[in-house]
C-alpha cells in the first residue's frame, strides 16, 4: 500500500465525467453493472465474509495479489486525488460516482470522452471487452526524453444502483487485454458504498484515507 501526496490534481484526459452532472436522461435498456462485479454494498456481507478490504468510504478493495493500492493526496488539503491499483507493468485507475436511479451514465460518458479526447488530439474508440463495452483511447505525449510518444488506455464503465464507476487501464493491461486479467479482477472485487444521502449525478463518491495509511513523497514513488 502506497501514498503519495502532490500539490494539485493532474489535468487526464479521463477525467471529465463531473460534466455529467446535470445529465439525468436515461437509456430504453441501461447497461447494468457486470453481474461478478463491481458490486453493490447491499449485495455483499461485508463484515462477515472474511474478506480483509481496505475501506476508502465510498469503496471498498479486496486485497489483490501482485498488485499495489496506491492513492495520491492533495498536498492542500489532503483529500484523495487517484486511487490506483498497480505494478512495475501497469495500473488500473478506479473512480466512482453518484448517479440517477435509472439510466445509462456510462453511455453518456463515453460520448463526452470520445469528444474531449478528439479535441486534444488524440482518439477514442469504442469496443465490446471482457468487461462490457469500453473505450480504447490514444494520446500523444512527450516522452521525459522530450521524445513524442502515445499513451494508451482503456477505459470502462459501471452502472450500479445510483452509482457509476468507472475502471481506466494504464500500461500493460491497456495493450494487452490478454494480460489484464489481475487488474481486472481487482475491479470486479470493489465493492461500492453509494450512501443514502443526496448527491447530484456525476459527483464524485468520498475517499477517505484508511486508518493504516502510510504516506510518502513522490520522490519515494
């Protein structure tokens, strides 16, 4: 488990579901959540079933085996920025949203990402995944060498009971579907606690950092 802290949240090209806030139109057949996970909190028994989660709030992970639960903090004011689930190969990026009771958030943002990701230059396409259907995106990028290079990701989405998460690939599991299967079973595992209070679409579920965090400069990264 690893912490890192920084001063301010990094500009993604995936991070622009919160322009989703005041969208409430629903789709005839919503995609629901895959029925192995991501679950809901109602769905699981938590406290009973032996699993030892590292509770964020909003989430809950399973541990997973080889990979490493990593959450960047506002340097500011310390609320958690990213939660990544990673290794030295790849990573998997995990966000989760408050959403309407019926319809298809994932749907309406997948549009808005293919737009944004056309306006700064790079593609998105669209394509049925081990885990419904996703966005395989490109970036192009200026390498530390100053090198111009492409980042990919793939990118997938989550409709539960009035949550959305959403799950973005980095590295190997990006490239590699065939090799993705850690980091997407570590997705399948979350357990979402949505909460019973009021929230609009699109806003963006609490992280808490637990009680047994540890955090470290970026330099120790």
């Amino acid at each position: 488990m690893k912490f890192g802290r920084k001063a301010k949240a990094e500009s993604r090209p995936t991070d622009d579901v919160a322009t989703t806030a005041g969208s409430e139109a629903a789709a005839e057949t919503p995609e629901a959540a895959a029925p192995d996970g991501p679950r809901d909190i109602a769905e699981v028994d938590v406290e009973n079933d032996g699993i030892g989660r590292v509770d964020l709030g909003g989430m809950l992970l399973a541990p997973a085996d080889g990979l490493e639960l990593r959450l960047q903090v506002s340097e500011s004011d310390g609320v958690v920025q990213s939660v990544l689930l990673a290794d030295e190969q790849g990573a998997v990026e995990i966000r989760a949203f408050a959403a309407p009771k019926d319809g298809d958030l994932w749907g309406d943002v997948r549009k808005q990402m293919a737009a944004e990701m056309a306006r700064q230059g790079g593609t998105a396409t669209e394509r049925e995944g081990s885990q419904g259907t996703e966005l395989y995106c490109e970036m192009t990028v200026q390498t530390p060498d100053g090198r111009t290079g492409t980042q990919p990701s793939r990118v997938v989405g989550f409709n539960g009971p009035r949550w959305f998460l959403r799950a973005t690939y980095l590295g190997l599991p990006a490239m590699q579907v065939e090799a993705a299967e850690p980091w997407e079973s570590a997705v399948r595992n979350i357990v979402v606690r949505r909460g019973d209070g009021p929230m609009a679409p699109g806003d963006a579920l609490p992280v808490n950092l637990p009680a047994q965090a540890r955090r470290v400069s970026p330099t120790e990264e």
